[in-house]
C-alpha cells in the first residue's frame, strides 16, 4: 500500500512541476506579445482547458476524430510555447505572426471546448436505439390463437322402422326368449335381423 502510494504521489508531483511549467512558458510568450496583466494568466489556462476537455472526449470513446484534433492543436499551442521559450525566440522581439496567433487563439479556444464540452456523445446510444427499432420492426406481431370451441358431439337421428320389421323382430324375440329363456339383447337382434346398430337399437326399443 506505501508503495502504491509513493508511486502515485511521484507522479503527481511530476504532473505538478509539468503543468507549472508549461503554464509559465505560455504566460511569458502571451507578456511578449502584448497581453499583460489578468489576459498573460488567462492564456495558459485556456490551453490547459482545452487539452482536459479533448482528453475527456477521448476517453469516451465517442467522435474520436474531433477530440484527437482539438488534443493536437492544443498540445501544439502548449509545445510550441514551451520550446520558443527554450532560446529559440528573442521575447523582446516578437514576429507578427505570433502576436497574430496569440491574439487569435481566444476564440480558437472558445470553439474547440464549445464543441467538446457541449456536443453530447450519442452515437452508440443512437446505433443501438436504431438496432432495437429495426429488430422490433423486423418481428411479425403475433396473432393470438382463436379460442378453441368445445367439440359438440352429434347424436345421429333414429331411423324410422317399418312396422312389418317390428313385428319379424317380435317374432325373433320371442323365439330367443321360448328357446333360451332370457330376452333377447340388441347385439343378437341386430345379427338375426341383419340391420345396421342404430335400427337394431330402435327396434328394441319398442320391443
């Protein structure tokens, strides 16, 4: 655990002395080409701002292209200061074009960190919103089943019966009753007169 943490507080103290130092190389390049007083402090972290904000967008992981150009034109802003300050600039002679862009670069600021701070990353949200619509649209919707009706089962009507068919039946019965002395059931009656079950039943019926 102490070594975690004197790892981490060494490379805060080294973040520190960076940013101090760059924070004052930009301030005394912004005191050489005219902006004194609050304007030489205000520079520096504008620079500062726009790097945090395109390195937030980066870790987003969203309009990735934007974020590494504003990171680029910030770090070079920040580089550049650092090495004119190193001998290579005579800061009591400034070029033009640097007072230019010194000048300029409030409002390339101000657009850079609109943009990364105000343009909301939606663009997973929005490709996954769109592959839920499709895939919803994609779907039949689903009828519901018709209700299954009870199945009614039909009774077959009686057929008529002659009446000379009753009376060979009364015949037939009564044999089978003289000759095994129980009457007749509908399965023999049906046998001895040859007609299909449903007249067989009806003619014992009125037996």
């Amino acid at each position: 655990m102490r070594a975690h943490l004197a790892r981490v507080d060494a490379v805060l103290v080294q973040a520190l002395i960076a940013a101090a130092l760059s924070f004052a190389h930009i301030h005394d390049i912004a005191m050489a080409t005219g902006q004194d007083g609050w304007k030489a402090w205000a520079y520096p972290i504008s620079v500062d701002l726009l790097l945090v904000a395109a390195w937030r967008r980066l870790r987003t992981g969203t309009a990735k292209a934007a974020a590494w150009c504003w990171f680029v034109i910030a770090l070079t802003a920040s580089l550049g200061a650092n090495v004119a300050t190193a001998g290579l600039l005579d800061m009591t002679n400034v070029p033009a074009w640097l007072r230019i862009l010194v000048a300029g670069w409030p409002a390339v600021a101000f657009l850079g960190g609109t943009l990364l701070a105000h343009s909301a990353p939606k663009a997973a949200t929005d490709a996954s919103d769109a592959e839920l619509i499709e895939d919803q649209e994609g779907e039949p919707e689903a009828t519901p089943d018709p209700p299954v009706q009870p199945a009614i089962e039909s009774t077959p009507p009686t057929p008529p019966v002659p009446v000379a068919l009753v009376d060979h039946a009364r015949k037939v019965a009564a044999e089978h009753h003289t000759r095994t002395g129980t009457p007749i059931d509908t399965s023999t009656l049906r046998a001895r007169l040859g007609v299909p079950a449903p007249m067989a039943e009806a003619i014992a019926a009125q037996l």
